[in-house]
C-alpha cells in the first residue's frame, strides 16, 4: 500500500493565499481608521478640500488677468449680509428672504474681484504646491535616508552632515533665502518649500533603515545572496511605509502653511493670479478699515487644508503605529 504523499500548495495557490492576506491587513487598517475619530474628521475635511480644488478649475474658467470689477469694490457678503438684515428685519419686505441676492457669497475685494472664486483657485493653486513639495521632499530624503541607514560608513556620514546643515537653519527662513536667490515665483516656493522639508524623511528613513538591516529576514536575504538592491526594494522600503507615509501626511500641512507665507511675502505667486497668501497679504489694509470678509475667507480656507491633514495625520498614526494599537 503506497504511503500518502503530503499535500502542498502550487505557486498559484500560495500567491492567491498571500494576496487575500494582504487584502485582509488592508481592510483590516481601514476599518481601525474609520474607527478613529480624528481620522474621520480630518479625512472628511481633506475630501471636502480636494474636491473643491479639482472641481474649481475645471467648472470656472477663470481669466485672472481680466477680472476685474470697480463698481463692485469691497462688496459685501451679500448672501450672509442679506440673510442676517432679514432675520433681524423680517417684516422688511425689501430684504425679504426670497429677495436676498448672492453675488458675491464672500464679497469682492479692492478691485472688485470676487472673493470666492479666488479662494477656490487659491485653494487649488496651494493643494498642488503642497502636493509638489511634499512628493519632491518625500523621493528625494527616502531615498537618501534609506542609503545611508542600510549601508552606513561614509555615505551615511555625508548624508546625514548634510541634513543637519540643512536642519540649523529655521525652515521659513531657508525658503525665503532659497527663493531670493532663484527669483519669486510658484515654482521656486515648491522647490523650496520641499528642500527644507527633506531632513525630516531623510533622518526617519535612516532610522528605520537601520533598525531593519539587522533583522533576521534581512540577514536570511543576504545568505541567499540577495543583492542590497533587491533587499532595500523588497524588505527595508517597505516596512519604512507607514511612518513615512504618516510625516508626508503631517507634511503636507506644513507645506501649505510655507507656501501660503512666501505668497504673502511677495515670493510665492504672483499677482493677479490668486494665492491664498498673496490674498492674505493684500487684504491688510482693508481689515483696517472694517472690510473683514477680504482676510476671514482666505485664512479659514488655510486653516480647514492643515487641520484636515493634520487630524488625517493624527488618526494614520494611531492606526498604523503598532506600539498604539490595542
């Protein structure tokens, strides 16, 4: 009588098993983020925000160069306005409810531009620059980070010396030197804007880089003669996802905030086209003079992109942290 032989797994079979894992870990992650309460609410904000930064451009065909409406100059919110003179007036019927007219829903500003659709382009115009800057930081420190912490020595010494150059000098100060020297404009803000980002991915790539290396999967790689290649893409980068991933979240928040202050030091973008801090910086004098409306849009539009990210950032770290989770 023949012996039974064991039963093994074909290629397909256990290529389709490591798949349903992963999917599982996936949606596993996922039902812990929407269990979080700062990751609903900063992920709601951030949905909220890029839909409104995809959806202007493409529906508002915005001429920045030719908008320009004087008889309309420092028109009020007329929807608010209107809304609150018929609630505090209701028996008034030239400002009834149904007469209330919305021209401008957050007013116009000294040159009769509507508010707005400036803030809408603003905030489109400061989500790519984030998004840029974040992307640039987050290619170029990975990767530098990961080198230096997997191989060690000398690179790892260049590498790191450079970052803390980088480091010593206060990052808005860094950019606005950087974009001094290459000259005012979006492009040089972004790029700027992400060089003094870079330290911080690249000291916690190397961190991870280094607590991996020594692991015994890694050394099981290196017997199998893996080359350091093949085992920084197949062990060490993926592992070093999730904190990473957490920063660049957080990154991206602080990336708005950098770029919205070179706008309003006149080094960002430039004008007419709409910035949310070159229309911060143009608004000063008209909160001086009780025109309030030219300065609250574009700051609370700033304050709901870093606060969403922010809360986003919160809730992705509880999640994917393993020392955080219950």
């Amino acid at each position: 009588m023949e012996s039974a032989k064991p039963i093994t797994l074909g290629e397909p079979a256990r290529a389709q098993s490591a798949r349903e894992v992963q999917w599982e870990q996936v949606r596993d992650t996922f039902r812990r983020l929407m269990r979080s309460p700062s990751a609903r609410i900063g992920g709601f904000i951030v949905i909220v925000t890029i839909a409104i930064a995809a959806a202007v451009p493409l529906l508002d065909d915005y001429d920045a160069t030719r908008d320009r409406d004087l008889p309309a100059r420092y028109a009020e919110p007329d929807c608010i306005f209107g809304y609150i003179k018929a609630r505090v007036q209701p028996d008034t019927p030239d400002i009834a409810l149904s007469d209330i007219q919305c021209q401008h829903p957050f007013g116009a500003d000294k040159n009769g531009r509507d508010i707005m659709r400036r803030v809408g382009h603003g905030m489109s115009v400061s989500l790519q620059s984030g998004l840029f800057a974040v992307a640039l930081s987050v290619s170029v420190g990975t990767v530098a980070g990961i080198a230096a912490g997997f191989f060690g020595g000398l690179l790892e010494s260049i590498v790191m010396r450079l970052m803390d150059v980088i480091l010593s000098f206060p990052s808005l100060l860094l950019a606005v030197a950087i974009v001094t020297v290459a000259g005012p404009g979006l492009r040089n803000g972004m790029i700027a804007v992400a060089i003094t980002q870079i330290p911080v991915f690249a000291r916690l790539a190397r961190s991870m880089a280094i607590s991996i290396r020594n692991q015994e999967y890694v050394t099981a790689a290196r017997s199998l003669g893996t080359r350091p290649l093949g085992i920084l893409g197949r062990h060490v980068l993926p592992n070093s996802l999730a904190p990473l991933i957490v920063q660049a979240t957080l990154g991206l928040g602080t990336a708005v905030i950098e770029t919205a202050a070179l706008g309003f030091l006149g080094l960002g973008q430039q004008p007419p086209f709409p910035e949310l801090g070159k229309m911060l910086a143009e608004s000063q004098q008209s909160l001086a003079s009780g025109k309030w409306w030219v300065m609250v849009f574009p700051g609370a539009a700033i304050i709901m992109i870093v606060l969403g990210f922010n809360l986003l950032g919160d809730g992705l770290r509880d999640v994917l942290d393993p020392r955080l989770k219950k």
